[in-house]
C-alpha cells in the first residue's frame, strides 16, 4: 500500500532552524503537519458551508412578504419588507377586538444565522420602550421556496409567508419588473 501526502503537506514553511537529523524527531513533525493542514481543511469546509446557504436565505428574503392567514389561535395579519441593506419594516395586525383593529409597525435590522431568521427591532409605532425579551426576534427557518416562506418559532408557531410578485411598469410598450 502506498501512501501519497497531501499537497498541502508538502506547501507548509519548514522550520528555519536546521536541526541536526541525529535529534530531530522526523515521525512527530510530519504528524504535526498533517494535522496542522487537516484542521485547515476542514476548519474551511466548516466555516464556509454553513455561510453559503444563509447567503442564498437572505437573497430570497429580499422583497415584500405577505402572512398567510391563520385561524387560529392568532389570525393576525402581518406585511414584511426586507431589503437588501439587512433593514426591515413590518406592519402586523391584531384581529378585530370591539370593531377595531390594532396596528403594530416595526422596523430594525434582520440577518439570517443557521437557518434562524433573527430581527433586532430598533424602532416601533409604541411610544414606550420595548422590553428587551421583544427587541430581538427569532424564527426557524423551515422552508423557502417557490415564494412561500415557512417559519417556526420557540413555541412551535409556524408562520407562512407569501412573496409578493414584483410591479411592473410599461415602458415604450413592453412590462418590466422594477426592483
């Protein structure tokens, strides 16, 4: 059985010092290098794998979402804008109580982390301070395709999202979208 190294193996600095051969441990340096260059391998794989998909969350997100509405046990409507600077402005509101509807605006920032939808609210339509338990949202992104996007929250909620289609605006006689 041969045993090829790795490129990278071979591509580490050697030590600048010349030791003596007589001294030198050969066995527990090279294992020292290819350890060295396995931890950089997959350190990579790891740091980039997880990104990506993120990445490919938060392009999708870009654009006005509609709920989908529920039932039960909360049919509360909401509109969310998520733009392509990482800010949001969402509009939810309550089922009627006494012939009246409350709205809530919120706005703030939204980043995806590990297929977790987070919201860190910075400004609201409620004259009070939020605490700080509603500062920071968080939903687990269960599906995102096709314009439809799913969440799940801490207490299993789920919510739906529905993509609203681009506007288009004629011009010399043919449609385009506008962004």
């Amino acid at each position: 059985m041969k045993i090829t190294l790795a490129p990278c193996l071979t591509t580490l600095p050697r030590p600048s010092v010349r030791m003596n051969p007589a001294t030198r441990n050969c066995a527990s340096f090279a294992r020292l290098r290819l350890l060295a260059c396995a931890g950089l391998m997959f350190g990579c794989a790891a740091v980039k794998a997880q990104p990506t998909a993120d990445l490919e969350m938060e392009k999708k997100l870009v654009g006005r979402w509609d709920e989908v509405p529920k039932v039960s046990p909360d049919p509360r409507l909401s509109q969310w804008v998520y733009k392509e600077d990482h800010t949001f402005k969402g509009n939810i509101t309550s089922p009627p109580k006494n012939g009246q509807r409350e709205a809530l605006t919120l706005e703030g920032k939204w980043s995806v982390r590990n297929s977790v939808l987070i919201h860190e609210v910075t400004k609201t339509s409620v004259p009070k301070p939020l605490p700080p338990q509603l500062r920071w949202g968080r939903e687990r992104i269960v599906s995102l395709q096709n314009g439809l996007l799913t969440t799940r929250e801490d207490d299993g909620t789920l919510n739906r999202r529905r993509k609203r289609p681009e506007k288009s605006v004629k011009h010399g006689g043919a449609h385009r979208a506008t962004s």
